[in-house]
C-alpha cells in the first residue's frame, strides 16, 4: 500500500507540475499583444454559421456578460480546458493502470 501511496504521490506531483507551467506559459502567451493563436478562439456566428464559432460565441457572451476583455475569457478558458485534460489523465492513469 505504501508503494501504490508513493506512485500516487509522484505522479500528482508530475500533473502538477506540468499544469502549472502550462498555465504559466499560456500567460506569457496571452501577454503578447501581437499573438495570433487566439485568433481561431475569436471566430464566431455574428457573420453567418461558421464551423468553430461556438467557442468564439461563447468567448464574446462571457467577456460582454463580465465586462471584462476578451483575450482574459480566452486565456480563462484555455487555461480551464487544459486543467481538465491533466485531471482527467491523472484519473485515468491511477484507476487503470496502478489498481
């Protein structure tokens, strides 16, 4: 039981550690005033149906909803989608692989 306890010790330790750099370096991402990988978070249905638009629609409704801007909803919301990627990984290695 203490070796499954120390599995389980490191690699939470491991998603931590990567969850955080990643929402580190997705903030010095979003610091840059001229960064274009948020341009396909921008599209959205103002203009017609468009594939994609949905996150584009929901990143206007929630920056308009919050009074806020909306490279902060998109880094919010990317920064969310990663967690849960990380979270759902760590809980698929320890139900399947360590029990």
């Amino acid at each position: 039981m203490d070796r499954l306890y120390k599995k389980n010790f490191f690699l939470l330790f491991y998603f931590v550690f990567i969850g955080f750099f990643a929402i580190f370096f997705l903030y010095t991402k979003h610091t840059v005033g001229n960064d274009s990988s948020i341009s396909e978070w921008i599209i959205n249905y103002k203009g017609g149906f468009t594939r994609r638009g949905l996150a584009g629609e929901i990143s206007f409704f929630f920056a308009t909803l919050l009074n806020t801007s909306l490279r902060l909803i998109i880094f919010i919301f990317q920064s969310f989608f990663h967690l849960f990627y990380l979270i759902l990984f760590f809980f698929f290695f320890i139900f399947f692989f360590f029990y």
